[in-house]
C-alpha cells in the first residue's frame, strides 16, 4: 500500500513510520503544520521547527520521501474554534479527540487519499482486528499507553484507512526500537500538553482568547462566595488545587468545583458528594462500526480514567458504579470488552443519588 | 534518474570550478601571509578577482569577496544605510528575502522602510519610483531579475535616476548572473553568488564603488577592503572564477519548450512573468485550483524536482510575496510552481516534467485545499 505515515517529532511515530516501512508499504513521511504563526521565531510564521526538524531526521533515517502539510488553517477553523466555543458554552472539550476527528482521520486523509494514497498511518497505541462487521478498533496492549479512547470518534471508512503499528507493543519496546534503529527521538520525552498551548496555562490561553476577566467562586450549600476566580473557563469540575479560596465553606469542609458558567463566568464549588454521577445523557454519538442502541459496555471519561461498568440506552447511560467529577463535553467512550463501539459527548449528567437502574 | 528542474535553487557544481577547487585544497597558505605561501594563495585570489571583474565589465578593486549573495546583500543594505544619515530606504516589493529582511531590520532602528510597487508582470514602477525618490533617501535596492518569476527589471534605468538624484543604488544581481551578460560598469553596488553559476556554496561578492562608504557587518583582520573581514576561501573563490568563466549554453530555446510543452499538456496554467524580459532559464507558472505543494510533492515522486518559489525553513509553503505583490490573490500565489534551467539540463528533463503534470495536476486538484 501507499501510506502516509504522519510523523510529529516524536518517537511513537518515528518506530510507526519504520515499522510500516519493514511491513514493505511505500511510505512517506509527512508533518502535519497546525501551529499558528504565534510560534513563530522570526518574521515568517512556522510551526515548532525543532519538532519538523526531528521528523524530518526521522525520515532521513528511514529513507522516505518528507513533506510539510500546512493544516494550520483547517485546525484553527475545526479543532481550536471548537475548543473555545465548548469553553465558552461551559463544557470540558478534547482536542485532541477533535484533531483526531477533524484532522488527522479526515482533512489529512482526504489529502492523502486525492493524492493517491491508500492509507495514513500513526503512532497511537491502539490495535486494529479484521471482525465480522469491519475493522474492529481495540485497546492497545501497553494499558498505560493506550490511546483507543482518542480515536473512538473514528467510524468505519476511517478505520479502514488507517494502520496503527504500534497497538501491540509496550512504550519501553518502542524506544529502545528507536535506539536500534539510530533514530534519533529514542529518548524524546512524551508529549503531554495540549499541543496548541505549549506552555501548558490553559486558563491563562482561555482567560486571553476569551476575554475573561475576576469573578466570584460560589459555594452551592450556602449560596456564598467564598473567592474570587481568574475566568471561569480553564476551571474543571472535580478540580479542589489552586482555588485559593479567600475563605473556608461553612461546613468546614473541602471544596470542589462542581459546576462552571463561563455566560456569567461564575464557579461554583461544593462538597465531594456533589460530585457523584449515576447516569450519563450523551449527544454527537459515533460509531466504530454498527450503531448500538442498546447494550451493557463500559464507560470511560477521560483518556486515562478507570472505566466503569454501565447500561447504555439511546443516548442515556446509568452507572452501575459511580463517576466522579465528569463534565459536560467531555467525551464518554463505549467499550465492549478492549473493543471501542462508539463514543458521545456527555451533555449532561444526573447524581449517583438518583440514578434509576433499569 | 532525477530530472532536476530547479537551478534558480541551486546548480550542479561545473566540472571546471570542481577542478580549480581541487587544485587548491591541497595547498596551505593563508592570502594574508606574507611568505611565498601566503603569497600564493593571494595570488590565486586575485587572478580570481579580476577574472572575475573582467567577466562582469567591473573593476577588480570594486569586488568584495563575502560568504555568498545574503551577506553580500546585508553588507549593501545595511552597510549603506547605517552609514547615511538619510532616513528612507526603498526597496522594490519583490526583493528576494536576504534584502527585505535587512532592510525590515534596518526599519527597527528607526529607518522608514518603504516598497516600490510593482506591475502585474513583477516589474518595478520607475515612475512610483521617481515619485519617491528626494534627499532623505538612503539607499535604493532592485534586484536585477526576480528569482521567483524571472522578470528582468529595468536596472540600468534606475541606476541612471538614482545617480542623477545622488542616491545609492544596490541590485542583488544573484539570478542574473550567468543567465544575463552583466554590464556593472554603471552600477554602484551589486550582490552575487557563486553556487548559482556552478561555482560552490559559501562564495559570493559584493561588487561596490570604491568611493561608497560602507559600515562593515563582520569586523576582524579587515582582509577584504577593511569593509569584511574573515580569512579569505582560496579554493572556493578559484571555483567561484572558473564557474563564471566556463561556456554558458543559452537556455532559452529549452525554456521555451518547456513553456509551451506546460501551456499544451496544461491548457489553463498562466504563465508568470514578463513574457519577453525574463531570464533564460526560468519559467513559472500559476495551476488553478492546484496546491503548489501537493504538486511538488507529485512530481517530485514522479522523479522531477521542482519549488514552489517560496517555502519557511520548516518546509512550509507560504503564498508567496512575490506573486501577491503582482496583485494576485492569495490561491493563486498558493497554486505556483517554478521551473528553472541550467547549464546542463536536457530535453529529456523538459519531456520528463510534460510527461508527469496532466496526472500531478490533475491528482493536485482533486486533493483542493486552497
């Protein structure tokens, strides 16, 4: 097959690209260019270019053909537009879920199938399995690495041109790989912020772009304020560091962020039980494969959250264990087994206290 | 077999420079020694100077050896006007980088940087130009032919109004030399290259006036004319010499092949450029609708290797100046490619590149994206 093998700098790629080239694909090496021109060291925008500098180092060592895609604009108008209309609307977004969705498996796909490609491949740790109904997309076997969770938006015509490589091996086997191989990025560290705010303030980049200015911190119990907030986007439900509250709630004990309303950019924060969710009502619903309208899965919140055991039913979820500390917009992901089925965006959810069990 | 069709990037290194180089690299001697080795070597780099000078019609004491065109540029540019106490500087709207950006630097430290607009066929305004021109003009700067769309500008023309004016005049002559014969008697101040003739990278001069102050950028042993300073490339600046002193084939009939090969396989590609004053080797052209990377890269796959005239240091294509100074629109200057000749391209390059382009162009605009 003919692959586009998405190099960004770093060396779960770099082993994806070489492991695709041992596979006998025609591969060629490409970095995808999303920064906006704020990264920019001098007078002509770029992206980070010592990350273009290591891809394109990668490629040399694997002897592939190297190009520089410019998807900046694609990624300002899908996945950072997004990121700060889901902020301002009061929900938690994944970006990186949403580049995933509207960039890498689409935009660049896209390009690279116009451009007579048969296939992009990446280094997510995630494996792919031939199933009765398609391509099935499952966990990767590195439970610490596993990154099924961000491409549980992809539907089947997307899984059936992408190849992940590296679903079947443990981070450690992946860089000592990259040391055999000569390549370079064997000991890169992992990257682990959100890659459009380097310097990893997200409140700092949301309270700028936003437009956010002080507002109070509000105590659900009593209705008091209890402190003052710096921009009410950036705060995440279940979050109790740095609320520096000017005061102790009247109960005496801890407090949560419970709930976000960025309209009147107000936080309010309550005690631990608030945070206890029963029962999820999902929207934006997508399927690895057949829809499913009914059945028993397990539910993960976050990229690296516990699941937990529930019933899905239409676009409503109840817990048979409880969650903790989930936030609208957040994506939940389905999972039958290591198998992703879908995944939805949570709009809303309702307390453990009052969760039905059908 | 790659079809190598970017010259104005960089050329093959001519068998001769390649042997003039040879000759010297197993020699010691530093040209500023003043032992017989030493003396050699000084000997090499002024026989080299003055050939060079003879091939240009300049006077060998006006050429000043540098690390290549950019220095050469920056010496001129910023060396001119930091030694005037005129505040305007005006350089056309297509000047390659390696003089906009001196002269954006120059517009930090309190210098009025102005453009010199261009027609739609890249060529200078002579009469903006004579508009702009008054006593607080520090220095002018037009290239001598543009390097993305091969437009020859009028430089005899506005050496003579600048002259007559008393302003200072730099042309970056990087892509005409060797593809035009150079006259410099008349102009006080030009750039050079050697890597754009077949000589090596790392070689260039400025060819200045001796009676224009110039503030140096590289101070040292003042080796070159106390304006640049650094030991002087023996070896380099020999192939420099035998690179512009080896047979220049005319190109031109190739390039007009080529031009009508892409205008016959591409019927609704849009030549760039002045049609009739443009360099030999040079042809560029805009494919609507066609990503000029994803065109690259096509073509590139296909064993033809082309530019799309402007990309940043990490690869990115960037709409390029050049075209949106002409008044093209954004997509346009996106979708460009330029195809440049040299001394040993053949047509089986040219017949190479029609052979791969309807597909490319057509694989290129299915991919959009612009």
């Amino acid at each position: 097959m003919r692959v586009v093998a998405a190099l960004s700098g770093g060396v779960d790629s770099a082993v994806a690209a070489a492991r695709l080239v041992d596979a006998g694909h025609d591969v060629t090496g490409v970095h995808l260019a999303l920064a906006e021109k704020r990264y920019a060291g001098g007078g002509r925008g770029c992206c980070t270019l010592e990350d273009v500098h290591d891809a394109r180092r990668a490629a040399d060592v694997l002897g592939i053909p190297f190009y520089v895609w410019d998807f900046a604009q694609r990624f300002q108008e899908t996945v950072l537009d997004d990121f700060l209309a889901e902020y301002s609307a009061g929900r938690t977004p994944n970006p990186c879920v949403s580049c995933n969705q509207h960039i890498k498996f689409a935009a660049v796909l896209e390009r690279a199938q116009a451009l007579g490609f048969d296939a992009v491949g990446t280094g997510h740790y995630a494996q792919l399995v031939s199933g009765p109904d398609g391509v099935e997309l499952h966990r990767a076997v590195d439970p610490d690495k596993d990154q099924s969770y961000v491409l549980a938006v992809l539907d089947q015509a997307q899984l059936r041109r992408s190849l992940f490589p590296l679903g079947d091996s443990r981070k450690e086997h992946v860089r000592q790989e990259a040391a055999r191989r000569g390549l370079l990025v064997a000991d890169k560290p992992d990257s682990h912020d959100i890659c459009f705010i380097p310097d990893g303030d997200t409140r700092g980049f949301l309270r700028e772009r936003l437009g956010l200015g002080d507002g109070p911190i509000v105590d659900t119990e009593s209705g008091r304020t209890l402190g003052q907030h710096s921009g009410a986007a950036g705060y995440t439900i279940g979050q109790r560091r740095g609320l520096f509250l000017e005061q102790p709630a009247a109960d005496g004990r801890a407090r949560y962020v419970v709930d976000v309303d960025v309209p009147s950019n107000t936080v309010f924060v309550g005690p631990p039980t608030r945070l206890r969710v029963g029962g999820l009502r999902v929207d934006r619903l997508r399927w690895t494969a057949m829809p499913v309208a009914s059945a028993d899965v397990l539910v993960q919140i976050r990229a690296h959250a516990q699941p937990v055991p529930g019933h899905l039913d239409g676009d409503a979820v109840v817990l048979r264990e409880e969650l903790s500390g989930v936030a609208a917009g957040q994506i939940a992901v389905f999972y039958d087994g290591t198998r992703v089925l879908g995944s939805g965006r949570i709009a809303s959810t309702t307390p453990w206290s009052e969760r039905a069990l059908g | 077999m790659v079809h190598y069709l970017d010259h104005a990037a960089t050329t093959p290194l001519r068998p001769q420079a390649l042997a003039a180089m040879q000759a010297q690299w197993g020699q010691v001697g530093n040209p500023s020694s003043l032992h017989t080795a030493g003396r050699q070597a000084r000997r090499v780099v002024e026989e080299s100077r003055e050939q060079i000078a003879a091939l240009i019609g300049a006077k060998p004491a006006d050429v000043i050896f540098t690390s290549g065109g950019t220095e050469a540029d920056n010496l001129a540019v910023k060396g001119l006007a930091r030694n005037s106490q005129r505040r305007r500087v005006l350089v056309s709207a297509v000047e390659h980088h390696a003089v906009l950006d001196p002269a954006n630097a120059l517009a930090e430290e309190g210098k009025i940087v102005e453009l010199i607009p261009v027609d739609a066929l890249g060529r200078v305004d002579v009469s903006a130009l004579e508009q702009m021109l008054d006593d607080d003009v520090a220095l002018v700067a037009i290239m001598w032919a543009n390097n993305e769309v091969g437009t020859i500008q009028p430089v005899a023309e506005v050496a003579g109004l600048c002259a007559a004016r008393g302003v200072p005049f730099h042309t970056d002559a990087v892509q005409a030399l060797g593809q035009i014969d150079l006259d410099l008697s008349d102009i006080p101040s030009v750039a050079l290259s050697a890597h754009k003739v077949g000589g090596p990278v790392g070689v260039g001069a400025l060819v200045l006036d001796r009676d224009l102050a110039v503030r140096p950028l590289v101070h040292g042993g003042g080796q070159e004319r106390d304006v640049r300073s650094g030991t002087l490339d023996t070896a380099g600046i020999a192939g420099f010499a035998a690179a512009l002193a080896a047979d220049k084939p005319d190109l031109a009939p190739l390039r007009d092949a080529l031009v009508d090969g892409v205008l016959r396989v591409v019927p609704d590609a849009i030549l760039n450029g002045d049609p009739v004053d443009r360099l030999a080797n040079n042809a560029h052209f805009s494919f609507p609708g066609c990503p000029g990377d994803a065109l690259l890269m096509l073509l590139d796959a296909a064993g033809v290797a082309v530019s799309t005239g402007s990309a940043c240091t990490a690869g990115i294509p960037q709409p390029s100046h050049v075209l949106l100074a002409m008044g093209a629109d954004e997509s346009v200057a996106r979708s460009s490619l330029r195809f440049s000749l040299g001394w040993n391209s053949a047509p089986e390059d040219v017949d190479a590149l029609l052979s791969a382009l309807p597909a490319a162009v057509e694989r290129a605009r299915r991919a959009g994206g612009l």
